[in-house]
C-alpha cells in the first residue's frame, strides 16, 4: 500500500509543481518552494516502511523542491534558482518561528488541539537548525552544481544535469543533517553506524525519486519553450 502510495503522491506533487509553472511562470515555482518547504518540514515527522526501508512523509516534497530550482536553472537563470532557495529559506523560518510561538499559548477550554501541534510542532533547536542550514545548503550546491553542468554540456545531456546535481546534494542534505541533529544528541542520540544506515536508505529512496522527477524537468523545458 505504501508503495502505491508513493507513486501516486509522487504524480501528484510533480504535476502540481508543472501546473504552477505553465499558469504563474517563474512565479508560481516561488510560491511553490515557500509553501513544499513549510509542508516538508511538516511532513518529515512522518515515518513509514517503504520495500522494508524506513522513510518519512516528505521525501517527495523535498525532491521537488530540488526540481524546482532545477527548472529555474534550465528555464532563466541560475540568479532566479537562487532566489528561490532564499524565498524557501525565509518561508521555513518564518513558520518555524510563528509555530513556536503559537503552541506557547496557553489553551482554554474548547481547545482540542493543543497536545496534538505541541507534540508536532516541538522538534529541539538543534533538529530545527540542522535541518534549515542543511535544507539551504544542499539547494544552494545544487543551483551551483547544475549551472555548472549546463555551462560545460549545454542544453545537452539535461537528465545527467538533474540527476547528477540532486543526487548528490541529497545525499549531502541527508548524511549532514543526520549528524548534525542526531550525534551525540541528549534527547535522541544515534550512534555514526545508525546515522549511515538511515542516510543511507533515505539517500537510495530519494536517489530513485530524482530519477522519476527527470522527465517533468523535460516537459517544464517544452513549457517554457511554448
């Protein structure tokens, strides 16, 4: 079940994001990344078994936001893909702030939710911080990784562009935030042996998400062409 899931979640999300580019332009992939990045930071706390590997709700969200800055990058220029991650970044941080703000609130008697966004919305700083720093480094080393690729190859070879540029920033996003938010951590440690495995699985999950997201950079390159 999971699996279909994931299939169809993965149509979905990569329509969308074609969707908001074919009716907004450069625009709508802005609005894209602001609003997947708030839900992916949402979604991350999310786990679930995927082919016996364990993975989190927003693997999807995170891959497109990869895409994103890749159409950007193919369809304008890598100065728009920067702005991008910039609007991203800001996004994150503002709903991350407002969202420690909000379940602060002592609730009254009608509220039935407080418990539910407390125990959502109570990730540690350290979790917090490691995922924004990696979150705006890898998309950044991919805007760079990928303009470079187009500046040697051309409009060539735009799968190897994609693949290659998010691949490896995933894995780069995923082992780093691992350590950072989880070594030696005093609420949830995790050894280095457990950091590899789960970065390592999430990387292989995600790796294989990239390469099923190449052919919609190809149909936003026809997009912007029309």
């Amino acid at each position: 079940m999971n699996e279909v899931l994931l299939l169809v979640e993965m149509l979905f999300v990569f329509s969308a994001l074609l969707l908001f580019f074919k009716l907004f332009g450069k625009y709508g992939v802005f609005a894209w990344v602001g609003m997947i990045g708030i839900l992916a930071e949402i979604f991350v706390s999310k786990q679930f078994d995927f082919f016996g590997m364990q993975i989190t709700g927003a693997n999807v969200e995170f891959a497109s936001l990869f895409l994103a800055t890749d159409i950007l990058s193919e369809c304008y220029d890598e100065k728009e893909s920067k702005k991008a991650v910039n609007i991203m970044i800001v996004s994150v941080l503002f709903f991350v702030v407002l969202s420690q703000i909000v379940i602060r609130f002592i609730p009254n008697d009608l509220d039935y939710v407080n418990d539910s966004m407390s125990l959502l919305f109570s990730q540690s700083p350290r979790i917090c911080l490691s995922s924004l720093f990696m979150l705006f480094v890898s998309n950044r080393f991919d805007v760079w990784l990928f303009n470079k690729l187009k500046r040697k190859f051309g409009d060539r070879m735009l799968w190897l562009r994609n693949n290659v540029s998010t691949i490896i920033c995933n894995c780069l996003e995923n082992y780093f935030f691992m350590f950072l938010a989880f070594y030696r951590n005093p609420v949830t440690s995790m050894t280095i042996q457990e950091i590899f495995i789960v970065g390592s699985t999430t990387s292989l999950i995600e790796a294989l998400i990239a390469v099923c997201d190449t052919p919609f950079l190809y149909l936003a390159r026809k997009i912007s062409k029309k």
